[in-house]
C-alpha cells in the first residue's frame, strides 16, 4: 500500500499508478508538519510500504525536511519518495536526501516523464540513478574493502544480546546485520530470536528459506527460533526484542556482550536513559542508531561516554552498514 501526502494540485497524480501496479494509495490532502506528521501520526499507518511525499505539501524548510526523514528512517521501514517537479539534482536539499538514502525522487516537469519516475520509484528494485555506489578507492577487482578483509575469530558459541529500549530501535535489523558481517568476515554466527514480536516467523514466510533440523538457512545465514542450535559458531547473536521493565530478559543477563538500541528523539531520549539506567548492575555497550551529529554530544553526555553511533539499516541482509561498530564490537576476540 503507498500513503501520499499531497497537496490539493498533485491529489490525482498517483491514480494512474494504482492501476499500473495494483497498488492502493491512501491519500491525505493539505499542508503538513513533516516531523509532527512523523511523530504522531504515522504509527497509524506503520504497515505501508511506500512513503510518498509531496515536496509542496510539506511545511518545514529543506533543512527540516531533512532532519524528519531521518527521523522517519528510525521509526519506520517503508520506501519514502519524494515528489519535488524541477528540483536540480545538484541542489544542497538533494544531495542531502540522497546522502540520508532517499534515492527514490520524482525531480521531472512534463507529465509523461514523471509517471515514468513514479513507476521507477515503486518498482521492486526502487530508482536506480541516485544509488551511491562504492569509489574506485574503496573497491579493488570490483570487491569492496569489507569483502575483502577477513579475520580469524578466537572463540566459540559467545553470547550477543541485542535488545532495544523501546520498539522500533533497530533491534532485529542490528542482529541480522550483525550475523551477516561476521559470517562475510572469516567468522562464524547465527541468529536466535528470543523475544515476543515474532518477526522471524514473518520472515520465514516472505524469504522461504532452507530447513536445516532445527535451523533456518538463507544467504549462508542460519536463524533459529529456540537455542537448540545444529552446531558450535564463534558467535551467537540473540535477538532480545524490547528490554524488560521490571526483570531483564535471561538472555540478555547471561550474555557476554550486551547492545541496547535507543532513538535520539527528543521523547526518545528518556526511555533511552531508563533503559541504561535498567542495566548499572551489567556492562552494557549502548548503539545510538542514526543519531545527527549535532546530537550526537547531548545524546553522548546523557547516556553514556562510550555510546556508539551508528546508520539505521533496511536491509536485514547488509554486511557492510555499521561494519566498524562491529569491529570494535569484537575487537578482543580477532586474532592479530
């Protein structure tokens, strides 16, 4: 399903498109506060898959557009597109969309060529033109420097817990990627749910992966939804969902490493410090997910010194976001 937020000259422009593709829009008309519109109003439509904008319906300045996809891209994981009819992509308000990941722009003026981007946009793949793809010094025979690096792990079967201080922090996606760069960095590691959401199920169902006895495989990746694991790993990542108000999940207790996800907004920012607070009696590495720089030394005085900042991620299958937080991560068991 697409939610449009559009202005009253733009209401229809997406009707042709829902016959395209079968998609159905919910349309809401007028003049929007993004950020407030993202703060109060979204958790209503949480289940879209398209995030459709209307550059002219918006209220806030580019700057402050900016800043409330990037809140949105905390909260939420539908693909946003934005309607702008003749913005230059050399523009500063461009560039920053693309460099915060909004690759899907309809930037075209004559009709015929905007639906021809709005079907781009919502085609399976998304646009492709504005993707960032790696410079020539970060790729050597078209390999990345992270495929490339490979380590040797000098453990087995050490616990990750990863919970979130509240819903929506990145928890399971942080986990997933989490797997991913250690199995495509020379080492070894599954994925275990272990909290009441009940994503993996879902995703189960969308990816249809191998079964393998107790365990799940898909891209070299196994998850499991019990910890009756088929063999030893250098690593167990353990998915604990959000973490306990009054008793900290089992889990989470027993690990060896211990990541909270927490939001930087600013009704954020106290569940956050509760959270922290939950776990004084346990060392506890907190990860800050797509927190503005600015931000940033608040968010880092108020929670902790040794925050790490991170990107927030929509792939569950991306080995590369975040990968020097991984590594610092897991510092103490590379061997040199």
């Amino acid at each position: 399903m697409i939610l449009y937020l559009t202005s009253k000259d733009r209401v229809n422009l997406l009707d042709f498109a829902e016959k395209e593709t079968n998609l159905i829009a919910k349309k809401l008309t007028g003049r929007f506060s993004l950020m407030q519109f993202v703060i109060k109003d979204m958790r209503n439509f949480s289940h879209f898959k398209y995030f459709v904008i209307d550059r002219d319906a918006v209220l806030e300045d580019d700057a402050e557009f900016v800043k409330a996809i990037a809140s949105f891209q905390i909260m939420y994981e539908a693909r946003v597109i934005v309607i702008a009819e003749g913005l230059q992509t050399e523009s500063s308000f461009a560039k920053e969309l693309i460099q915060s990941g909004v690759t899907d722009l309809v930037t075209a003026q004559e009709i015929e060529v905007i639906q021809s981007e709005i079907l781009e946009c919502l085609s399976a793949n998304g646009m492709e033109r504005y993707k960032i793809s790696p410079s020539p010094a970060q790729t050597t025979n078209g390999l990345s420097l992270h495929q490339q690096e490979q380590y040797r792990f000098d453990c087995t079967n050490i616990r990750i817990a990863i919970a979130g201080s509240d819903r929506r922090t990145g928890v399971t996606t942080t986990a997933f990627n989490l797997v991913c760069w250690i199995n495509n960095h020379g080492g070894t590691a599954c994925y275990v749910e272990a909290n009441t959401s009940k994503h993996l199920a879902h995703i189960v169902q969308l990816f249809q992966p191998e079964q393998d006895r107790n365990a799940y495989v898909f891209e070299q990746m196994d998850f499991y939804f019990t910890e009756e694991l088929n063999k030893d790993y250098n690593f167990i990542v353990i998915d604990c969902g959000v973490l306990g108000e009054k008793l900290l999940q089992e889990e989470f207790v027993k690990a060896n490493i211990r990541i909270l996800c927490g939001s930087a907004m600013p009704y954020e920012l106290p569940i956050f410090y509760k959270a922290i607070r939950r776990c004084k009696e346990y060392p506890v590495q907190a990860l800050g997910l797509f927190v503005p720089g600015d931000l940033q030394p608040h968010v880092q005085r108020l929670i902790s010194d040794n925050i790490q900042f991170g990107e927030s991620s929509h792939d569950l299958f991306d080995s590369k976001v975040n990968a020097p937080v991984y590594k610092r991560w897991l510092s103490e068991y590379i061997l040199i």
